[in-house]
C-alpha cells in the first residue's frame, strides 16, 4: 500500500534513462545526504562505487558513470544546465578529482572509482553500492535498487511505514482500478477529480498547478527542441535525428518564435488525416532524440517511454481540440499519473525487471486513459482504454543495441503514442460493462510475463536486436 503521487510518476530529470541515469544520481545525492547525517561526510577520503546487473551491463550506455559523478558532485539533474554536463564530466576525467557534495575534493578517477559487475543482486536487477574510504581507515557504504521511472530504494526499504501511513491518510487510497471505479461511483466524481482530492492531501492547488505547469512546461520545450534540432545522436550508433526533418516538412512556413506560439501555429494549419500520424509520431521522437542525447525530460512513467504521454497530449490541444487549455492539460496529467501508480503497485515501470512491457506499455496505458477522460469518456471507459493500450504491449522485450536508448527505444514511443489514440478511440466506443479484461487483470497478467521473461530480454543488451543487429551495421 504505497503512497504515490503524479508527481512521482512525473519527474524532471536528464536521460537518457530514469533507472539507469536518474535513479544512479538521485542514489548518489541520497547517499550525501546520509553521510551528512551521521556527521562523517568531512571525513571521506576516498569514494568507489559498485554497480550491478542490468545497471552494469547497459550502464555505459544509458550514462550511469555520468549519473553517479554528477550525483555525487551535488548537480541537481531538474536544474543543472544541459550544456555544462559534458564538461564538468571532462574535468573530473582529466583532473582525476572530484567536488564531493560540492564542498569537498577528494581524488577521484573514473576508471578505478566507478567498477561494472554483471553481478546480479537479489533483491532487484538494478543495483549501486556507494562504499567510502573514512580518515579513520574505516569504511562506510550503502547500496540503492534504481527500480524504475527514478525511484530508489534500500533494501530494507526504511521509509515504507511512512508511505503507509500517508496512504492510509489519503481521502481516496487507490492499490487497483476497481477501487477507483468505486470511488468515482460513490462521489459522483471523474477519475481527476479524485487523484486531485488525494494530491490536495500532500500539497496546496496553488503548488499543484505550480508543478503540472513544471512538468508541462518541461514537456514541451523538450517537444520543441527535439524539433529543431538537426545532426547526429551521440554514443557510437550514428543514429540521425529524424524529428527536425519531419517537422520542417510538416510545418511548411509557419510562423511562431517560441514553444507557446507554435502550438498556435499548429492549430491553424488545416491537418490531414496522413498528417496527424506524422504530427504524433514527430512529436515523440522529438522528445526521445532529446532524451537520447542528455536532454532534460519528464519520466512518464520513465524517460525511455517519455516521448508517449506529451505527444499525446499535444495531439489532443493541436488536432483533437483546439481550445484546450491548462485545465485540459492538469486532467490529463492527474489520469496519468493515477494510472502510472496501479501498474507501479501491481506490477513494474522498470525495463530491467519487465522487459520494455513496463515503459512504453504503461506509458501508452496512461496516455490512453487520460485522452480518454479529455475526450468526454466515463471513468469506466478511461480504464478501458488503459487496459486497451496495454494488453496490445504485452510481452514487448527491452533490447537496446548498443545498451543504448536509441534503436529501438526511440521508434518504440512514436509507436506507442499511435497506439494510445487508437485505444482510447476504440473504448470511447465501446460499452465498457462488457469489456471481457478488466484494467487489474491486465496489470497482473503483465507482471506474471514480466516474471517469465528471460532476462536475455530486460535492459541487458544479452538478447534480441541487441546481439543480432552488429554494432558494425550501424
């Protein structure tokens, strides 16, 4: 029974990946904090990290050496600018030290400091220990579990009584879709305007609207950069970006300077049919070429699914509705978000312990049932479309060429997003009182596939396109 809000399932953070990237940085900063707390963080001499399982063997890839340096350092990935990343990675490289917490240098040497297993851990596959050399000669350490969309737990999972407790304290505690059904029934409410009530528990309106204006605001600025931006994405595959390209043919000569004035000028083209794919598709890619290249994006419910939910959203305000406005968009981002959190509590968002099933699958479950409430659909037929989106996802294999979040992770979201749409068409109508799988069904039949996957198949580059497409090819 876990406390989960939107804004967990809706995190700023830098890619390429939230398990691999966000959650290594947020584990480093966490571990500061720790030592700061036992008042032993002046004494630290010397700091190695251990990385584990699918963490080691994609790691290089997804940019985890460069997580747990930034992390470490005390960057802030919401805040620090994009463009310093590769230099203050540069710095620690050839000056072999690092500015622990930002207060403190100790010597540091990527090479030695930072050491990849293919070890698997029990408890999760994804597994960093930080263990740090004292002046006393003593050693400390701690080992986090990245299990998805930028969580990070300790085995022993210390906080879990206090999400209990909150849980328990929200007005409308939700494990499953059955018992939001029921919620919405017996207050007569949508499914926003009960994940509203719940998040009013945690925090004012004011900072609600606050942070979905964040997590909108983040969305599109990375829609828009990913559109224009030309060139080649980083990590060895030459992958061209595709997005710039689309984009220019689809625009022609619109006129606009910034990302609000697009949406305008999108609005008032006259879109076709063939056109509307390539809308949704284009801005998709966008945002997985941003977050393939260290780009600032937002976990939806992870970065390697977070170009579904914002193309989504910008085809219902650019095509669906023209007058959409930040109320459409803070009911879409509340349905979303709610669905993100049943598939995290009865299943996983985590590529590494339920193949990609568990990224683009439940990031289009969610697009699907927010559009689906935006579109004027019951709560019964939101519910529908996310269980639509999903079952047409089940069993979908990680196998990132190159342990990299590009081929054919990036594909996967414009294909995702399509799919969204669809389901949501599909339960608009429909009558969802005959609907042969209910929303939990679906949630706990992919989580038995997530068990009976082979892990050749979950984040490790051991399996798939990873070994039969050669790196040489690309």
């Amino acid at each position: 029974m876990e406390c989960i809000s939107i804004f967990d399932m809706l995190k700023i953070g830098i890619g390429p990946s939230s398990s691999h990237t966000l959650g290594p940085w947020r584990a480093a900063e966490r571990w500061l904090s720790e030592l700061q707390k036992s008042n032993i963080f002046k004494e630290v001499k010397e700091v190695t990290i251990h990385i584990y399982g699918s963490l080691s063997l994609t790691g290089k890839g997804h940019a985890t050496d460069y997580a747990v340096m930034l992390g470490l350092s005390g960057a802030d990935p919401e805040y620090i600018p994009v463009e310093e990343i590769h230099s203050l990675i540069q710095k620690i490289k050839v000056g072999k030290q690092l500015l622990l917490g930002n207060e403190q240098i100790i010597p540091f040497d990527p090479g030695s400091h930072i050491l990849f297993h293919k070890k698997f851990l029990p408890f999760h596959a994804n597994a960093l220990t930080f263990e740090a050399k004292l002046a006393n000669g003593k050693k400390t350490s701690e080992t986090y579990y990245s299990i998805g969309g930028g969580f990070v737990v300790v085995e022993e999972r210390k906080g879990a009584k206090h999400k209990i407790k909150t849980f328990n304290t929200f007005p409308f505690p939700i494990q499953k879709g059955t018992e939001l059904l029921e919620f919405c029934e017996q207050e007569n409410k949508i499914i926003s305007e009960i994940v509203l009530e719940n998040e009013l528990s945690l925090r004012t309106e004011d900072e609600i609207d606050y942070e979905i204006r964040r997590v909108w605001n983040t969305m599109l600025e990375c829609m828009y950069a990913g559109c224009h931006t030309k060139g080649t994405l980083p990590g060895g595959l030459n992958v061209k970006r595709r997005a710039f390209e689309m984009h220019e043919k689809l625009k022609g000569s619109l006129p606009y300077s910034n990302p609000r004035e697009w949406i305008e000028s999108i609005r008032e083209t006259e879109v076709k049919f063939r056109q509307i794919i390539k809308w949704v598709s284009c801005f998709a890619l966008a945002v997985n070429e941003v977050n393939a290249s260290l780009g600032r994006v937002v976990t939806a419910p992870t970065n390697g699914s977070a170009g579904v939910i914002p193309a989504v959203l910008m085809y219902y305000l650019v095509i669906e509705n023209h007058d959409g406005d930040f109320d459409d968009v803070k009911r879409f981002l509340l349905v979303a978000g709610e669905i993100g959190s049943i598939f995290k509590k009865g299943a996983t968002i985590s590529a590494a312990m339920g193949g990609c099933q568990a990224e683009i699958g439940v990031s289009s479950a969610m697009a699907a049932g927010a559009l689906t409430e935006l579109m004027g659909g019951s709560p019964e037929q939101v519910l529908m479309a996310a269980e639509i989106a999903m079952e047409h996802h089940l069993g979908l294999t990680c196998d990132p060429i190159g342990g990299l979040v590009q081929i054919p992770c990036i594909e996967r979201n414009a294909m995702g997003a399509i799919k969204a749409i669809n389901a949501a068409e599909l339960a608009m109508d429909a009558d969802p009182t005959v609907a042969k799988v209910p929303l939990d069904k679906v949630v706990q039949t992919m989580w038995e596939t997530a068990k009976d996957m082979s892990s050749k198949y979950k984040e490790t580059s051991e399996g798939g396109l990873a070994v039969s497409v050669f790196l040489s090819d690309c």
